[in-house]
C-alpha cells in the first residue's frame, strides 16, 4: 500500500510539473480561433478570430489592455461587454498580433476591428520578393497555453491546422491579381484614346472636305 501511495505521489509530481505556469482561465479546448488567408503574394491579408470571449480578456489582461485586478485569485478573467474595444484600442495588442502573426522578408500593419468578435484582426503585409507561394507563421495565444490552435482557410478551398509545432503553412495566393488590373487600366485607356484618336481624324476630315468644298464654289 505504501509502495502504491508513492507512485501515485511521483505521477501527481509530474502532472503538477508538467502543468505549472499554464493559465487556469485559457481556453485551449474550447472552440478553435480561425484565420482567413487572402490577397496576392505581395500583398497578403490575415484576418483573424478569437474563438471564446474569455480568451479576449484573458489577453487584454496579460498586455495592459485591462486593470489586472480583472483576473481573479485562482487566475480567471471573465468577460465582460466592451473588453474587445479595450483590446482592439491598445497599440501593446497591435504589436502582439505582429509578434504572433508573420510572414519572412515582409513588413505587416494590422487592423484590429473595433468589434474583435465579429470583425476580428486583419494583418496586411507587403513583400517585396516576388514567390509562387507565400509561408505564413500563425502562433497566437500558444503563450498562453501550448494547446491553442486556429483552423485557417485560404483561397479554392485552401486549408490548414495551426496547431502544436505546425505553426507555419504555404499558401497559394493570386501573383496576377495586381498585373491584371494594371493590364486592365491600361488596355482601358489604349480603348478610350483609340476612340479619341479616331474622332480627331473624323473631325479633322470633316473640316477638310469643308474647306474643299469652300474653295471649289469659289472657283465657280
């Protein structure tokens, strides 16, 4: 019996070790923070969600967004209306979302939406070399708990799994979109001087056989 009560003794140790330092009120199991891959590859977007409220003032807390007297003695923040204003307005948010969502070789501004709910963190980033696929990195909330994840979904049915170490994925986004519309604007243009051109050359004929008409009757 006693040999027993030391093993279950040696489990609980490892079970404590284990899990120290993990916050009490994040929500890794809950619903999964989802992200939205668009743009082109020089201008990709990220635009991404919380997946439980708590989460939003769990964090607002952690980046001075929010008193910490919010989180209780057995580390809980509950949420309560207007604490995604409170994050969405705190530039210590803005940073940690570029902190957490990246791409190499490309500078990102973010955009959070006065409602993070429902209009969640957009991240645009401009990169300067041109690639056939663009890897994006994805690793928020994971300092808050390793077990967080964001189910992100890209262009034609793209999908992927931010999850444990997999926490950059390639997508494949549109490199013609800006070539095509400058193509467009341009073949635009060539019409609308076509039409000018040949408008000056009717006017300009009109005006000739005019003159030619003038100059015969007063011959006669």
């Amino acid at each position: 019996m006693a040999r027993r009560f030391r093993v279950l003794a040696v489990v609980a140790g490892f079970v404590l070790a284990a899990t120290a330092g993990l916050p009490a009120d994040a929500h890794p199991f809950g619903a999964p923070q989802t992200a939205t891959i668009a743009g082109s590859t020089s201008a990709p977007e990220v635009t991404w969600r919380f997946g439980a409220t708590d989460d939003i003032a769990y964090l607002a807390v952690q980046v001075g967004a929010l008193p910490p007297d919010r989180m209780t003695l057995d580390g809980v923040v509950l949420y309560e209306s207007g604490d995604e204003t409170a994050l969405a307005r705190s530039e210590a948010y803005a940073d940690y979302v570029l902190d957490h969502i990246r791409i190499e070789g490309c500078d990102g501004s973010v955009e959070p939406g006065e409602d993070l709910i429902a209009d969640g963190t957009t991240v645009t980033f401009d990169c300067p070399s041109p690639t056939s696929t663009r890897r994006i990195e994805i690793d928020m909330l994971t300092d808050l708990h390793p077990a967080y994840q964001t189910l992100a979904s890209g262009p034609n049915g793209q999908k992927a799994a931010y999850a444990g170490d997999a926490r950059s994925h390639g997508w494949s986004l549109d490199e013609s979109r800006a070539a095509a519309t400058g193509l467009s604007a341009l073949v635009q243009l060539g019409g609308t001087l076509g039409v000018l051109a040949l408008a000056g050359v009717a006017a300009w004929w009109l005006v000739r056989r005019r003159r030619s008409a003038g100059t015969s009757a007063s011959a006669s």
